[in-house]
C-alpha cells in the first residue's frame, strides 16, 4: 500500500501522450494499491460529455468545439469543479489531465487542492519538439488534428498560455518533474513512475 494519496497534475503540448500516461499510471495505482480508489478527471473529456447532453450552454460549447474555439475559463472550472465536490472522499489517488490551462486559472485550481489538503502535489510536465509533436498530430490522423493552421494553434496555445501556467505553479512551490516524451511510452512510463517514487 502507498502511505499516502497521490494527487498528479499532467501537462504536454498535443501529441505528447499525456492522456496515455495518466491512464499508464491510473492502472498501476490501481494495482499496487488495491486499498484506494484512483479517480481520473480529464478535462476534455468532461467538454466533450458536456456538449453532448443537450441544453443552450451545452450547444453553445458543441458549437465553440466545431470552431476550435477555447472556452471561457469558467466551463472548464466549473465542471472539473463538480467532479471534485461530487466524487471526492479524501481516500482516492488524484490524477488530473488539462486542468488549470490558463495562468489565472491555477490559483483557483491550486486553492482547490490545499482546501482538501492536497498541496504535495506533483506536476508531471512532458516535454516533446514542435517537430515532434506536429509528426504524431498528423500520424494520429483525427479529423481536428489534420490541418497545419489547426496543429499551429494547438503549438502556440500551449508555449503562450499553458507554460506560462506550469511555470506559476513552480512559483506557488508545485512539485515539477519535467520529463522527455521523445522516447517510447514504456520507457516514458516507467520514467513517471520513478520520479514519483513508485
């Protein structure tokens, strides 16, 4: 058993493969920990479920996806927001995928986290090349990835917006492990697990 929950906030560009080893590290908490609960929360995950459910705030961000849009910061808070106050016991490893992508929005994330007496929180922040990511974007083949102005977006949303967010974090004393996704997701993976003491 891990003596104590684990709360792990993941960032990397697009392409960087964040979301699958989130779900890497999801799988073996859940094995070498049997006596917790891992819970997930992957913001997009929750925008796309959002869009999906009908309503006019639920159309209007449908419509926003369609466009590429970003979403006002309070959409993205007000659902990851939800997820905590409804699923949390206190007990559960916490792994949180494209939270606090905006500067501003880390205080309200990091205040989330000290309010349940989460502040040893680790940041796992994958590092990967333009290049890098622009090739598996497009190898990746989703129809939102395909075109250049679409993954040029995606780049420059993430150097002016998200690092500047993880570098706040750093200020605020966040536990950052920067780590190469240059190489294969099984090495990356066993690379997560060691900066994290696992």
């Amino acid at each position: 058993m891990i003596e104590k929950p684990l709360t792990v906030l993941f960032y990397g560009p697009s392409g960087s493969g964040k979301g699958t080893q989130a779900k890497l590290l999801k799988e073996a908490l859940e094995k070498r920990d049997t006596t917790r609960q891992c819970e997930y929360i992957e913001t997009g995950a929750l925008v796309r479920k959002f869009a999906q459910a009908g309503g006019y705030t639920e159309q209007l961000v449908a419509d926003g996806i369609k466009k590429g849009e970003l979403l006002p910061s309070f959409l993205p808070i007000y659902l990851w927001t939800k997820v905590l106050i409804e699923q949390l016991d206190g007990s559960e490893h916490l792994l949180l995928d494209g939270l606090a992508r905006r500067e501003r929005e880390v205080f309200i994330l990091e205040g989330a986290l000290r309010f349940y007496s989460r502040g040893d929180y680790h940041i796992v922040s994958f590092e990967l090349s333009e290049d890098s990511a622009r090739a598996r974007l497009i190898g990746r083949g989703r129809s939102d990835d395909m075109s250049d102005e679409t993954i040029d977006k995606r780049l420059a949303w993430y150097k002016n917006e998200v690092m500047p967010a993880i570098h706040r974090f750093e200020e605020l004393g966040g536990n950052i492990h920067r780590i190469n996704a240059e190489p294969s997701i099984e090495e990356i993976h066993v690379e997560v697990m060691k900066v994290l003491g696992l």
